[in-house]
C-alpha cells in the first residue's frame, strides 16, 4: 500500500512540475512569438501591396469582424491587404492576399498550410500564387460568379496532383476579392 501511495504522490508531483515548468515556457516565449507573427504579417503585406510607406498594421480598418491592413504613398491609397482562409486537401489554408484600389490582385502570399509536402504543399510556388496578379471578379473567367480553376471551368492552372488544394486557394482569394468589393466604398474613401 505504501508503495502506491508513494508512487501517486511522485507522480503527481511530476505531472505538477511538468505543467508549471510549461506554463512558465508559453509566458516566457508569449512576447517573443507574437513579435514573430508581427513580423511574417508585415513581410506578407510589403510582398503583395503595392509600394507605400506607412504602417499597414496601424492603419489597419475593421470592419464587421474583417480586418483591412491598407497601404498608403504620400497618403494616397495604393493597396489593401486582407486575410482568409480556404479548404484544402489537409485542413484550413490562410493566405494574406493585396488588392488594389481598383478591385485587381497585387499579390498572394500563403500564410498557414498543412498541405501534403511534395504536392499541395506546392501552392506556395511563385509559379502557382503569381497566376493570381492581374486577376480581378471583372476580368476573369468565373464560374456561378466566382472564381475558379481550370478542372471546373474557370481560368486558374491547378497543380497537378493537387486539384484540391489548388481549389482551397482559389476559393480563399474569391472570397478576398468578394469581401474587398462588399466593402469598397468604405475602404477606398
């Protein structure tokens, strides 16, 4: 009986050792990963927009639970930034996608992927994601109003072996542009 009781006792003191010790690694790098964040979030942002020189992440609008990261040169609005997300073949896929002032991409850029590596993980290649530039709801081939890949009428190039995936980013950047159009007035103004 003492030899349970012993047992218990160190394991439980163990288990509380570990959980503390963890919960003291999560404050003490808390700071340190959200700078991180911060900083791949600018990155993105400096590698879709349009050149500008403030802080999209200061001037940044929400509105109805969308957040708008807009770029600005000498005041003047040359771009705007939004995060979604799409369904791919592993899970959730979110890219940051810029759009400028008149409905057209300037860039996407894959922020989160689980992606089966050697295959959908591919929609990360300049190759793939630089199809998107140029393309707008008004000069694409769109199928039931949206945007679409090749396989299903539309005029996006999916990767091969990868349909779906390339399906995921292709419904994430028709939902960047459809809220971009939802909300135009209010963000170029």
């Amino acid at each position: 009986m003492n030899k349970t009781l012993n047992l218990v006792i160190i394991l439980t003191l163990t288990c509380v050792i570990a959980a503390l010790s963890m919960a003291l690694a999560d404050r003490l790098t808390e700071g340190r990963i959200d700078t991180q964040k911060k900083m791949e979030k600018v990155s993105s942002i400096k590698n879709i927009l349009p050149p500008f020189d403030n802080d999209p992440l200061a001037d940044k609008k929400e509105i109805d639970g969308e957040t708008f990261y807009i770029g600005k040169k000498a005041g003047k609005l040359t771009g705007i930034a939004l995060e979604v997300e799409g369904e791919g073949y592993s899970g959730g896929i979110r890219i940051m996608v810029g759009i400028d002032p008149t409905g057209t991409i300037t860039g996407v850029e894959i922020l989160e992927q689980l992606e089966t590596p050697g295959l959908g993980a591919r929609i990360d290649d300049d190759t793939f994601r630089d199809q998107f530039k140029g393309k707008s709801l008004a000069n694409s081939k769109l199928v039931e109003g949206h945007l679409a890949v090749k396989k299903d009428n539309g005029d996006i190039d999916a990767l091969t072996g990868a349909t779906i995936s390339s399906r995921g980013v292709t419904e994430a950047v028709d939902k960047a542009l459809n809220i971009f159009q939802q909300y135009k007035d209010k963000l170029t103004q």
